[in-house]
C-alpha cells in the first residue's frame, strides 16, 4: 500500500516538474529608451541676496517741538512734496514776527537817516556847515541799510526755520516704521529718524561672492578690466522668498572696489525695475547668473541613479542587454545633468523604470525622444 502512495506522489511531482519545464521563458520587459546628443544648456550661480530700495532716506526733525500731526499712516505710498509730520510753529512764528517788526524798524531808520543827509547836503554845498556833519550823516545812513539787510537776513532765516516744522516727503516712495506718536517730544539729537522713506521704482539686491568664487566666475566672463567684465555679466534673476522668478531681470552695475576681510567676500549689487512696486525693501531673495554650455551631453536626471554618492545610468549594450555606468556631472541645469565623462554622443541610456534593472539584464527597449524629454523638464 505505501509503495503505491510512493509511486503516485512521484508521478504527480514529476508531472509539475515536466510542466515548469515546457513553459516559455518571460519576455523582456519594455522600457523607454533615450539616445544622447551634444547641445546648449544654461545653468545657474545663486546667492543670498537683500533687497534695498535706490533711495532710503532718513526724516529728522531740524527743529526742536512738539509732534502735532502726522499725515500719513506706515508702509503707505507717498509722493515727491507730500507733506509727512507737522511740528508745533508757535514759537518759531513768533521770531518771524519779530523779525519783521526788525525790517520795518529798519526801513524807518533808512528813511530817516535819508532825510538827514538831504537836508544836510545842500547846507554844506553853501558852506553854511561842515563836511564833517555829512560824512556824518552819510554814516548814520548806510548803518541804517545794513541793519536793514540784517533784518531781512533774519526774517529770512526765520522763515526758513517755521519751514522746518512742516516736513515734507523729499522723494517719492513708500513709508517706513514711525517710532514717535502724535504729541511727542523731537528734536535734533533723537537717535531714530521719524520714519524712512524708501523710493523703490527701481531696486537694488545686494550679494556677495567669496574669493574663490569670484575669481572662478570672473574669469569667464570677457573683458580685460574687472570693470568691463562686470558690465558683460549678462542679465540675472531674482528668487523670492517663495521660490518664484521676478518678472523683470536685472543687471549687475557695481562691485565693491575690495574684499572684506572678516568675511572674505566681495560684494556686488544688481539693479532691478519695480514699476509696479512688487518688492519693498528688507525683502530677501536669491540672485541667479546665468551661464551658457554649447555643445554639452545633456543627461535627464531622472535617467540616472546614485549609490554611495556616485551617478549611475543603465546604457545600452549588445544584443539589448544594459550595462551601469558611473558618470562625471559637470552641472546641472533645471531637472537635467551636465556630463563631462562617462558618456558619449550616440549612445542610448534606459530613461525610466531603472529599480527593476540589474547590470546585464535584457530589455525591449522603447525609443523616444530626448528632446521631447527635455523639453517636458523646463
């Protein structure tokens, strides 16, 4: 009985074994295929940057008094000639007045004195008094007029001083923190300004480059001078804080004339048009240089895989089968890589579905496209 049970369990397994063997092996998987080609591509040089408005003008009083009124509120924009904070003119109204009494007491003693001297001139034509008294009163006369210049000195002085307490805006821009309240004591010496006012139609974004940065990055720049490779810097970007491009590009119109010590970097700004008053200053942001690479392997990134920190990619080989191989990056530029070596122009790389391949597996490649691929990344 057990040497029939046996002999039925062999049968059965060698029945399963026999099946396994007859069935066909499973066919390659398909994978999509990307053959590579020299071409252009732009990369990018960024930088933390700040940005300032072209003009940040600090507001002091340049009298002393009480704040009586402020006409505008923070962060609010105002123009050329609007007036910002009143001060108390009271007493500065006074030593107008006084200074204008002084000009008609001035005017009288001219007239006076006027009087004086055409009476005496003719006595003296007639020699009925001395020349003495003339003199005299042609002394007393031009006293007088000097006074009177004094006086309208005064008076102008005065007037401008009153001006003072009425303090207008001396660009147009935008205002900044006000630290002082309606009714409070200003003067000369306060420590802060009344507010700032930014004038930010156009802005400056100011960053900086270490010292082996700037070296590398000036020398492929053409120009002889420092001066003349800054003016060929081609147009930069900004990055803003969410990652978003500014819509206009800037240029870059100085550089500081040295290298700050304590930091070892050298500073650069960049100019940018803000007509319609997106950025204010104290925003941060990224600045972007452009570079142009002709004639360079563009590489997907999605085409590669990385182990220990080197790059990897599944090329072609004979009869379908992929090899790995490692590759040199160069730069990068949006979602693709920059390959100086471990590639050539014409081979074809397996593009996707790279976990499921081992080195030496068989594939039935997909041909597609490397431009529509590159053209999907920007």
């Amino acid at each position: 009985m057990k040497k029939l049970i046996y002999s039925a369990a062999f049968l059965f397994f060698a029945a399963c074994a026999g099946n396994q063997l007859n069935q066909a092996p499973p066919p390659p998987q398909a994978l999509p295929v990307i053959k590579l080609n020299t071409g252009s591509a732009v990369t990018w040089q960024e930088y933390p940057a700040s940005v300032e408005g072209t003009t940040n003008v600090e507001i002091r009083p340049q009298v002393s008094g009480y704040l009586e009124k402020i006409f505008v509120e923070e962060g609010t924009y105002v123009q050329q000639g609007q007036p910002l904070f009143k001060i108390n003119s009271n007493e500065y109204n006074e030593y107008a007045n006084n200074a204008g009494a002084s000009i008609q007491a001035a005017k009288a003693n001219i007239e006076r004195a006027q009087v004086e001297v055409d009476r005496i001139t003719p006595l003296v034509q007639n020699k009925v008094v001395a020349d003495v008294q003339l003199k005299t009163a042609v002394a007393n006369l031009n006293a007088a007029k000097a006074a009177y210049a004094q006086a309208t000195s005064s008076k102008g002085s005065a007037d401008i001083t009153v001006g003072y307490t009425l303090i207008k805006a001396p660009v147009s821009g935008y205002i900044g923190h006000i630290p002082f309240k309606q009714g409070s004591l200003i003067g000369k010496g306060e420590a802060l300004p009344l507010t700032v006012l930014s004038e930010v139609n156009n802005v400056h974004a100011y960053f900086s480059m270490s010292e082996s940065d700037f070296l590398t990055f000036i020398a492929k720049i053409d120009g002889k001078t420092t001066e003349e490779k800054v003016r060929n810097i081609p147009a930069v970007e900004l990055q803003l804080p969410d990652n978003s491009i500014y819509q206009a590009k800037g240029k870059v119109e100085l550089v500081q004339g040295q290298f700050d010590r304590n930091a070892g970097t050298i500073s650069f700004r960049a100019i940018f048009p803000n007509g319609e008053k997106q950025l204010r200053s104290g925003i941060t942001g990224r600045i972007r240089i452009p570079s142009l690479h002709q004639e360079q392997l563009i590489v997907p990134q999605e085409a590669t895989y990385e182990v220990q920190d080197k790059i990897f990619v599944f090329a072609m080989g004979d009869s379908n089968k992929v090899v790995s191989k490692q590759i040199s990056v160069s730069g990068k530029s949006g979602s693709n890589y920059l390959v100086s070596k471990g590639l050539a122009s014409g081979e074809s790389i397996v593009f996707s579905g790279l976990q499921r391949l081992r080195d030496g597996a068989v594939i039935a490649p997909q041909q597609i496209s490397l431009d529509s691929v590159l053209h999907a990344s920007l």
